[in-house]
C-alpha cells in the first residue's frame, strides 16, 4: 500500500494535461470508486499513451520518457532494475543507413527457491508504437498522434501491476522473474533479439515467457495463444478448474506478431496474452477512452495465476515429443482408459479418496499457516496391479511446504483395488488436485479447508 501511495504522489507531479484524460462520457468523479487496481491501470495508462509522449516511436524522446517511466514504478514496486534507469540501449541499423537508438527496461525479481532461483521466467510487454505523422485536413497538414493506449500501453501497465502482485507475494514465488518492457519491438522486435542475444547472458536459463501485448479491450474476448505448445496449454487446461473471474480461450492462430516470436526462435516456450484484433488498431483513435479498465483487472487475476504457476511448476518443454515426462513406470494405463477403475474403499470416484483419506489425514505446514500460504498442489501417482500407490510426485505445485505435505499423505495410502484393462490388473496412472486453503471457524481459529487443524 506504501509503495502504491508513493507511486501515486509522485504521479501528481505529472502535466496535468496526461491527467485530464477520462473515457468518454466520463469525470473525474467516476475515478472515486476505482479499486486501487484499477487506478494505477488508469494512471499507467493515462501517462504512456498521452499526448506529451507523441506515440513512443521507437528511437524517440517519448520512447525514452516511457521507459524512464516503467523503470521508476518498478522500482517503486520493489523490483530490482539490472539495466539503467534510461533503459539498456542498443541500435537499429535503418534502410537509410542510419542508425536508430532504442531501449530496453529490465527488473528482476528473485526467487525464494535456491533449487530454482538460478532459472527465469520473462514477463515482456512492447514499449514503442507508432509515434506521429501528419495528413491532410482542407489541405492544411496536421499533426496526428498514434497514441497506442491498447497498443501498448495496457500490455505495460499489465506488466507494472503484475510486477507490483509478484513483488507483495514474492514468498510464493519459486523462480527468478524478468520483467522486461522491449524498445523497437515495431522494427522487427529489435529489443527483444538484443535481449536474448546480446544482452542477457543467461539466456539459455529462461525457463518460459509470458508476452503482455494489447489486453485492453476485454470485451472483446481474452485470449491465449502458445504456438501450440501441449505444457503451456496445459496450465491454461488446469486453470480452468480454478475459480478465476475470467478465463483464457486458447487460440490456434497467431493474432499479433508480438515479442514472443524471439524468444519462440530461441526455443523457449511462450505464451502470448492478448484481447485480440480491434478497430482502432494503427489508428491515431487507440486512446485512453476505448480502454476498459475493469476487464483488465479480471485479467490480472488470470495471468498472475498462470505466471505463478510457471513460477512453481515443472520447466515446460519446447519440443512436443520431449514435452511429455515419461510415465513413472512403464506401461501404465491412464485412469480414463481404464474398463474397471482402481476403487478405494468402495468407490471408484477420486474425490471419495480425497474426502475419506486425504482432507481427513491432510496437515497444514505450520509454516504455510504463519505465513498465509495457500494453493492447490497437483500430484501424479501410479496404482500397482496389486493396489499399491507408487511413485507420487508433484506435476504442478503451489509451495514446497504444501508439495511435500501433499506428497506425504497420497504416498501413505492404504492399498486400493487394481484397475483393469482388457480383463487384465494393470498399473493405473492417477492425477488429483489437492487443495489448501485457511478458513476461519466460529472461534476465530485457523483451519484447513473448513477441518480442523491437527
């Protein structure tokens, strides 16, 4: 809250013109009943695709004020800049022979994990646009602004305030994090080629990326697109289950030519967050007025899930046929495809386990309780042929406290039932989502999951 005062005070110092700007039909009043969320959107937003910025061309003065801009408020945000406050410069060299200086902004965010803080997830958001031209009005020429309040300025605001919710939570937080706002992303993504090719040395330890391009027009749909990666899509498929106030729609079709390609050439798996194609796309009208800044804080949510779930979780893999971790032993058979499921005790459905063993033998880490950790935690294991549960082991965690405990009470199982497979017992491969959440009860004190603590 502190660093979010700080921010906002300084904002005040700002031209008044950058905060006289209000979606149309408009005050200044409807601001007084913005969430704080949707405030800094709107002050992000308001100062990067304002007039004073002139488009942020690539190699421009106002390229320049933009990323003075996102340096200040991740610092603000407690995140640690490894590039200089004006940016990590670089030059484009031009058809016209001449040469275009632009800029990069990085901030880095460490992992608590010692075993993993060493690997990165990028979060990228375009910084430049279009810039200015003139054109024609009752042949007088006259200056036209492509303000790129959608594109992009929504992508970086996403990336400031996603920045802002890892910092405040960076307990939960496992990798190291990137945070990196690309100059000449319009001259065919220059600022991020440099990033992983000249400027970043540990590049071959970026795990995945997360692109943030054009996330300002919600009602339009919200969208994810990963080149058809299967563990990239994969998370997107297991967030479907969480209750989210919005949900991504996995697209086949490239919507933008965004950041993400770089690092797609580098082999890195990404993801492209986007709310697609819209009107006022290129156009001098992409301002302030057509942003919808509630949508944008549902799709926080979203993405602040996802991106801590490539935090915590396995490294996906680039390749499809390398993608798929081996079974933990060889020959198990999928639970679905099973003719006879594996039952335990009396039922065959996977939540009367869940309900019957786990949540009744589950122990809520002391140290996740004092600290407010929560999540759900996804573990694989094999069921033998004579009903033994072997070989379990977290597909997707939450927090190493809430892994290993997880992975505790699944591995004390008592025996099940072998599933069958063409009349034959066959080892059966199991995935289930173990949930942890702190309620409180009547007395005031902590529970798990509305039980009990033992």
């Amino acid at each position: 809250m502190i660093k979010r005062l700080l921010l906002a005070t300084a904002l005040l110092t700002l031209p008044i013109a950058m905060q006289a700007q209000f979606r149309n039909g408009t005050s200044a009043f409807d601001d007084l009943y913005d969430s704080e969320t949707v405030h800094a959107f709107k002050e992000h937003v308001s100062y990067l695709s304002s007039a004073e910025l002139e488009g942020r061309k690539a190699g421009s003065e106002g390229e320049r004020l933009a990323a003075d801009y996102v340096a200040k408020v991740l610092e603000g945000y407690g995140i640690d800049l490894i590039s200089p406050v004006t940016g990590q410069e670089f030059g484009v060299a031009l058809e016209s022979g001449d040469t275009l200086i632009s800029r990069n902004v990085v901030g880095f965010l460490q992992g608590w994990d010692k075993s993993l803080n060493g690997k990165y997830i990028v979060v990228g958001a375009r910084l430049d646009n279009l810039g200015m031209d003139t054109y024609l009005v009752d042949g007088v020429e006259t200056p036209r602004i492509y303000y790129g309040a959608n594109g992009n300025a929504s992508g970086l605001a996403m990336m400031l305030e996603l920045a802002s919710r890892l910092s405040t939570n960076r307990i939960l937080v496992r990798r190291s994090v990137l945070f990196v706002a690309f100059g000449a992303s319009q001259e065919t993504l220059a600022g991020s080629w440099y990033f992983l090719n000249r400027a970043f040395s540990d590049a071959d330890r970026i795990d995945a990326m997360v692109n943030l391009d054009m996330l300002g027009t919600a009602e339009r749909g919200f969208y994810a697109y990963t080149s058809a990666n299967e563990d990239m899509d994969r998370v997107v498929r297991a967030l479907q289950g969480e209750l989210l106030p919005v949900q991504a729609q996995l697209i086949a079709d490239e919507p933008y030519s965004s950041d993400h390609r770089a690092f797609y050439s580098k082999e890195i798996p990404s993801i492209l967050f986007t709310t697609g194609r819209y009107p006022e796309h290129g156009t001098g009208r992409d301002s302030y007025g057509i942003i919808d800044f509630d949508g944008m804080e549902k799709e926080l949510e979203y993405i602040y899930t996802y991106t801590l779930a490539l935090c915590n979780g396995q490294k996906p893999m680039f390749r499809q046929d390398s993608s798929k971790a081996p079974a933990p032993e060889s020959g198990a058979v999928s639970w679905n495809d099973c003719d006879v499921k594996p039952m335990f005790l009396t039922s065959s459905d996977p939540n009367f386990f869940m309900e019957k063993w786990v949540y009744q033998y589950l122990k809520y880490p002391k140290y996740a309780v004092e600290n407010g950790i929560q999540g759900r935690v996804y573990v694989d294991f094999i069921i033998d042929e004579s009903g033994n549960v072997k070989d379990v082991r977290v597909s997707r965690g939450a927090h190493t406290a809430l892994d290993e405990e997880a992975v505790r009470v699944i591995s004390a199982s008592p025996k099940w039932r072998p599933g069958r497979h063409r009349g034959k017992k066959v080892k059966v491969a199991m995935t289930v989502p173990v949930d942890f959440r702190l309620e409180k009860n009547s007395k005031g004190s902590v529970g798990l999951n509305g039980v009990k603590l033992k």
